[in-house]
C-alpha cells in the first residue's frame, strides 16, 4: 500500500514589540526571573489589560504580506485553563474573530519548484510565563517574564505533503517575518516554534486520517524529524491492523521520537468566551492602506526581481533571497562590483563557506559587501586572475586589508597580462625541463592536451600566481607544439 502524509502547521510567531501585548512592561529576552512582568502580567486583580496597538499592526502586516483578508472587526476571547505560568487562570487569544484572514505562503522546494500553501487565519494571543524546575530545591519556580509577550499564531490548511515541504513552509514563514521585521525569528530563544499536525492516508484516499498534534517544536530540522517518526509510526500502526488516535504527542529530540503527552478524552475545554476588558477591534481602510504602502518588497517579490531583472538562475534567486541580509548583502556587492551573476557566486561561493565554516551569520562577516563588490571589480576588469583573488579574499577576511587594491598593491597580485614577459618565463620552464618535453613530443597529438598541465603550473609558480592562466594556456601549447 502506498501512503501518503497530511500536514498542517500552527506557528507561533513572537512578535518585536518593546513592549507587552496588554501591558507596558518589557518583552527584552533573558533578564533576571519575573524582572519584567507587571501587575497584568502577574494576573492581580483589579489591572485592567490595553491593547498594544504595535502587536495590531504587525499582526496586519503580515496578512497584507499573504495576501490575507483582513476583517474590519475581530474580537479577543479568553481561553480559560489552570497552570501554574498562567495565574489569570485564563489566556487571553482569539478564537472565533481573528485578525487576519485567509491567505497564502509560497514555498520553494529544493529542485526551485513552488507551491502554494493556504493560510486558514492567524490570531493574535498573549504568550503565557515559565516554570523553572532546576535549581530550586526540589520546588519549581515560576518566571512571568515571558507572560503577555505578544504571539502571531498563523495556522496552515493540511495542504503540506512532507517533511521537506513542512520545513520549506517554516522557513517561508521565517523569511516573511524577518524581512518585515516583525520578529527576530531566532529560533532558538523561542521567537519562532511550532505545532505540527500529522496524519496519513492510503495514495488516492480523499479523506484525510485521524491526526496526531506534535507541541512546540522549534527547529526546522526538528520538524522534519518528528514529521520523519510520526509518519512512520503511524504507517506501521495502520498495517499491522490498529488505529491512530487522535493525541497530542511531543517530540524528544535526543531519542529522535514522539511520545504521547494527552489524548482527545483528557483534552481541556476551554470555554472560550469574548475578553469582557478589551474592545473589538475595528480596522478602517485607511489605516490598512497606510500599512500596505509602507510594506518593504518581500522575499517572493524578490526572488522574481532577481530572476527576471538580474538574471539569475531560479536556484540562485532563491538562495539569496531567502534573508533580507543576505538579499541586501548581494544587492549592495551587485552595485558595487555592477555584475549580478558575478556577485551571486562570490556571496554564495567563497563568501557563504567562509561563514559556514566559522558559524557565522552574514549580519557579522568580516568581509563588508562593499569590499566584497570591489574585489569582484577586479577579477572583472583582469587586474587579477580567480587565484589571486581567492588570496585577497582571505587577506580580507583575515583583517590584513580594508580594501582590495591596497592588498593587491602590497602582495604584488597584479596580473602579468604582458605576452613578453609571459613568454620569457615559459621560455625557461622549457629550457629547465628537458624530460618533460621529450616526453611531451613522443606522446600522442590527443594525449598531450593532458600533459600540458605541468607546464601551466610551473609557468605559474614561476609568476607567484599572477600570469593570466588563458594566455599562459595559449602561449604554451604554441611553444611546445612548434618544438614537435
Ligand atoms: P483544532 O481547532 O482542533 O486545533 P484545526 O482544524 O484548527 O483543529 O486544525 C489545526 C491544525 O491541524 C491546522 O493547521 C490544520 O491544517 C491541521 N489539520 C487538521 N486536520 C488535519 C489532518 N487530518 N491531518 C493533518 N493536519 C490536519
Ligand atoms: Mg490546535
């Protein structure tokens, strides 16, 4: 039997504001336990909650972003529940009036393909505050920092088809919000999590499958792995003649597997009902046109930009508009060096290892996009050829320049372009080499293309790297096939 996987993504979204969805105290991440949570915060009564009017217009931002609908009207509900990190005793989110609408997000594939993804709504909602169990005497402490910080929550239709396709969404989403600038997206301090829906059904089947619910999993690769497990449990479930409960489950990444944390009959209910302290939402229209005039082009907007106007491959255009960094890093390079394609290999190529290699992001590269742009300017005009530029490259990095015409002064990479001079050192390569010609002229005319390599290099040690590889080619073949 053939399967297939069905999966729909809820991602929660921290949102940058300074300040809290309902409360003037501080979002900043990491400050001493309960530091930086106010009366709202801490759930005393009498405090009434005000709505963060920032938390509204990002919110809004990103529907215009997905094309979304955005309701004129949309309503605060509490979401009541008992927790020690909630002590309310309800969370305050959006159930049956959300900001935004439905829409759609764009991924890209692997293979450069793209596929459409619907967006049911995404509502806005207060995150709730932590329980600490270490360090406490065997007692667990309670930080309410994080309660009240502001929170997208964008829920996906089950239009996702596998594990790559979930985390291509994920990092779709990640792209929108950062080059909006609506959150960090750092996934890692929790700015960006997830929850992942997985269900299978035989090929073919219209009807989806009973799902499983995987809680708050924060990494892409963590994504693609519960979705690996959770598809195969469910699979191997199936054929051997049970059935998939409905459950929310979670992912333990050091054992590489999903456990059950709750099924349907121990789910909360919530009872939900409208927030009696905060007011509707109205939106007028001017206030949506203000937003969707300042809105920064986005990241599919400029993956086409860089295809059709700058020519790149699909490949490349996605690669490098993936961040708003790296997009603005390999435009201001491009404006520099005034070569689109030339850039793009240098940001991708030379560029990006180094920063793989060093774990750096390109916000903090050693090498600015300007020198990057005047280093590909001369690689462009022949001042130097490709190896000599990898060496400025280096010397760049390692802080020994700031600019590139100075290290190409100072190392003396100038390439030697001048035919005589050119001639002279092959000239006494082939006298030093007496074995290596004989050999070169008793070979066959097809074999001899092969031998001509040992030349170059010694021609090329000969100039420190500098003579023009093409003309030391050309200069060479000519010289040794006249000697034969
Ligand atoms: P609930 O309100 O119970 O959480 P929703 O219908 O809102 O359920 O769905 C929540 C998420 O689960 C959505 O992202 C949706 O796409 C996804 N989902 C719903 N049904 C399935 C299914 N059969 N398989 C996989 N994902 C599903
Ligand atoms: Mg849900």
């Amino acid at each position: 039997m053939q399967w297939e996987t069905v999966i729909g993504l809820e991602v929660h979204v921290q949102l940058a504001t300074r300040s809290k969805i309902f409360s003037g105290a501080s979002t900043a991440f990491g400050a001493e336990p309960n530091t930086q949570a106010c009366a709202v915060d801490l759930g005393l009564p009498g405090v009434l909650p005000v709505l963060n009017e920032a938390a509204v217009a990002m919110a809004v931002q990103f529907g215009l972003a997905i094309h979304a609908e955005i309701p004129e009207v949309s309503v605060f509900d509490r979401k009541n529940y008992f927790y020690p990190d909630l002590p309310k005793g309800y969370q305050t989110s959006q159930m049956y009036h959300p900001i935004v609408g439905a829409g759609e997000v764009e991924i890209t594939l692997d293979d450069g393909s793209t596929k459409r993804i619907r967006v049911h709504h995404a509502h806005l909602e207060e995150d709730a505050g932590k329980s600490l169990h270490e360090d406490f005497h065997g007692m667990t402490g309670v930080d309410l920092n994080r309660a009240g910080t502001p929170l997208l929550e964008i829920v996906s239709e089950p239009d996702l088809r596998s594990a790559k396709e979930a985390a291509a969404y994920l990092k779709a989403i990640h792209s929108i919000v950062t080059y909006l600038g609506i959150s960090d997206g750092n996934m890692a301090e929790g700015s960006m999590r997830c929850d992942v829906n997985v269900s299978v059904r035989p090929q073919g089947q219209e009807a989806y499958g009973t799902r499983a619910e995987i809680k708050n999993v924060n990494s892409f690769r963590f994504v693609e792995r519960a979705i690996a497990f959770e598809m195969e449990r469910q699979i191997e479930l199936i054929e051997e003649g049970g059935k998939v409960v409905q459950e929310t489950r979670l992912f333990d990444p050091d054992r590489d597997e999903t456990r059950s944390m709750r099924t349907k009959e121990e789910a909360n209910d919530y009872r939900y009902f409208p927030c009696p302290d905060l007011l509707p939402v109205v939106l007028d229209q001017a206030y949506l046109d203000h937003l969707r005039g300042n809105l920064p082009e986005l990241p599919a907007e400029k993956r086409v930009r860089f295809e059709t106007e700058l020519g790149l491959s699909a490949y490349d255009a996605s690669v490098l508009s993936a961040t708003r960094e790296m997009a603005d890093f390999f435009e201001e390079a491009k404006n520099v060096c005034g070569d689109a394609k030339q850039a793009a290999n240098w940001v991708q190529g030379e560029l990006s290892g180094a920063l793989n290699r060093e774990g750096l992001p390109i916000a903090d590269s050693p090498v600015s996009a300007r020198q990057l742009g005047e280093l590909v300017a001369r690689v462009m005009d022949d001042t130097i050829n490709g190896k000599a530029a990898k060496q400025v490259f280096q010397a760049l990095w390692n802080g020994q320049g700031t600019k590139a015409d100075d290290i190409i002064e100072a190392q003396g990479l100038k390439q030697v372009t001048d035919s005589g001079a050119i001639e002279a050192m092959i000239d006494q390569v082939i006298a030093d080499s007496p074995g290596q010609v004989a050999q070169y002229r008793d070979a066959e005319p097809d074999k001899r293309g092969k031998m001509i390599g040992y030349f170059v290099g010694q021609v090329m040690k000969a100039s420190r790297g500098t003579a023009n590889p093409q003309q030391v080619n050309q200069l060479l073949k000519e010289k040794l096939d006249a000697l034969c």
